[in-house]
C-alpha cells in the first residue's frame, strides 16, 4: 500500500468525523474498541495512487477526508474513470485478495485502513459491521444503476446536471448547510469530468457555461458551484424523480 502513515488523527472512533455513516456507524462501544485495535490510518496526495488494480489487498478502509477516483483500463490502454470514492465511502472487499480497480487520489485523502483478516473476522462475529457493510454495497449497487443512466442515455446538460446533483445531495448528508440554497466544492476538474461522463472537454465547460447563464448555477471560482434553486437543477438532469431532492 503506498501513501504515508499518519498520525492518530482522533482521539477514538467516536470522534471521527464520518462515524455516523461509515461501516462503523452502528458499533456498540465494545466492537469500536475491537475497530481501534486493528486500523491505521493512510494521507495519500493528489494524483497519488492508493492502488492498482491486481494489487493484492491487505486492508479495507473508509475515505475518511478528500476524494478518489477508482479507474478501468482496457485492453487496448484505453481507461474510463467508473466511480467517485467520497467521505464514508469503503475501499476493498472482504474475501476479495486483490484490487479490481485503480484508486488514485483526486485531492488530499485521508484513509482509516482495517487490516483484512481481523476485518473478516469482525464480520463473521459482529452482526452491527456486517450489515452495515452490506447496507452500503447495495447503496454502491444503486449509484452504480444511476451511473449506467447517466452515461449511456443522458444528453450533456443532463450529465452535467446530475453529476452537481449527485454531488450536492452527499454534500447535504455531510452536513453542509442547504437553508438558502447549496454551495458545493467540485471534486473533479473539467478535465477529469469529461473523462468522467465520456464528453470532451469543450463540451463540459459549454454545459456548464450553459447553466451559468440560464441561472441554474452560480460559480465561484473554478470549483465551487452555487445551486441557488436546487429543484431547478433537479429538472434538468432529466430524471422521472429526484432521487433524493434536497429539502
């Protein structure tokens, strides 16, 4: 595993920031202090790769700070980015020994690594982790669905739309405040967001110039983007119903 071993970052899993959703969220005190005896946590820089697919596993973890991109390549070396990993989100598979996917850091991440085996373990004899960690593979099931959508039948302004869509409502469940309206700190550069959503860069900066002008969004520099209205941002991103809407 690359990336730099950090210090202690909390004084106890209570104090974390993501543990009221991450895999931990529904541990008694007892299965924390199990938890607290075999993670560690890793900060990995931007651009850094946390691993490579084929990369055998020794560890999960939960992405603790900052965001990762996990990366397909093909045959031909063609690559397609396939997933955002965010706060809360878990890295690695119980049972699976080696990495499916690239994983490389977007910013600064910050992970809270288990070591696999005692993790394999805890689920056999800690029914709280387990079906947490299978609460969160179906949500993982669902966004991959979403994902399929948005890639193979949306037109460019509705991608466009439902990627700050997507990433405004996990915004809302970390906390950010959504009363006059959602303020949100893109993950991905433009560059990165055509890789993404399978479009050129042109066409990016075109959309979201586009919804720049029509009023459904504000920027603020290069990544931060105003949603002054989050219900007309839902209606463009061409969906039957809001997945979710903010309230």
């Amino acid at each position: 595993m690359r990336g730099a071993t950090t210090p202690e970052l909390f004084d106890s899993c209570s104090s974390c920031p993501i543990r009221h959703r991450a895999v931990c969220a529904r541990c008694e005190p007892d299965e924390l202090d199990q938890l607290e005896d075999i993670k560690y946590y890793r900060t990995f820089e931007a651009g850094q790769p946390i691993v490579w697919a084929g990369d055998r596993m020794e560890f999960v973890a939960s992405v603790v700070a900052g965001v990762a991109t996990l990366t397909q390549t093909m045959e031909d070396g063609r690559r397609q980015m396939v997933g955002l990993l965010l706060p809360s989100d878990f890295v690695g598979r119980p049972g699976r020994e080696t990495a499916k996917f690239d994983v490389t850091a977007v910013n600064t991440v910050t992970l809270c690594c288990f070591r696999r085996k005692p993790f394999e373990h805890m689920l056999e004899t800690t029914p709280h982790v387990a079906q947490r960690l299978l609460e969160m593979a179906l949500d993982e099931l669902d966004a991959a669905r979403e994902w399929m959508l948005l890639l193979g039948r949306k037109t460019a302004r509705e991608k466009i739309a439902s990627l700050i869509a997507i990433i405004a409502r996990r915004a809302s469940i970390d906390g950010a405040d959504t009363t006059d309206g959602v303020s949100v700190e893109l993950p991905l550069t433009r560059e990165a967001m055509s890789d993404y959503l399978g479009l050129t860069l042109e066409t990016v900066s075109r959309q979201i110039s586009a919804l720049k002008k029509d009023s459904v969004i504000l920027l603020d520099g290069n990544r931060r983007v105003l949603i002054p209205d989050m219900r007309a941002l839902l209606d463009e991103t061409g969906d039957d119903d809001d997945g979710g809407m903010l309230n």
